[in-house]
C-alpha cells in the first residue's frame, strides 16, 4: 500500500472528523463505523477524496472506499487509470 495514498486518506478524513486518526489500525477497519460517519458524512469523504486525487467517483464505487484497505486501493487504482 502507497503511503500517500493512505496519507491523503487521512488527511481528507480529518476536514470531515477534526481528531480522526488512521495510525494503528488495522486496514480492514470500517471508516463509517470507526468515525462514526453519517451517509452524508460519507458523501462528503468520497467527494473530497475524488478531488483530492483527481478522478471521479462514482457512486457506485463508493461502497470499495468503506474500509482502509479497501479505500486505498480504490484511490492507487484510479490513479492510475486516471494519470
């Protein structure tokens, strides 16, 4: 796993939840659980981090962006498909 990626992870799951921190969790952890992300919440997670690396995500693809693992390699894949 690319650790920008998870990085930037981080840093937009902070504009959402100020003290959310990814260090020492587990990459199967659920991000909506774990921060306590309502759907609107996590409508905004998946926007900011559509900007963020440069792609869009569509909604259908927002349910792969639940879990730390899962997220990152969503955002390394469409990066690269997008770069």
């Amino acid at each position: 796993m690319d650790t920008t990626t998870r990085t930037m992870l981080e840093t937009v799951l902070r504009e959402i939840v100020p003290d959310a921190s990814l260090d020492g969790l587990p990459g199967d952890t659920d991000l909506r659980d774990t921060f306590e992300l309502d759907s609107l919440d996590f409508v905004e997670l998946v926007e900011r981090l559509g900007k963020r690396a440069g792609f869009r995500i569509e909604d259908d693809d927002a349910d792969q962006l639940r879990t730390i693992d899962s997220a990152t390699a969503f955002l390394e894949r469409g990066a690269r498909r997008a770069g």
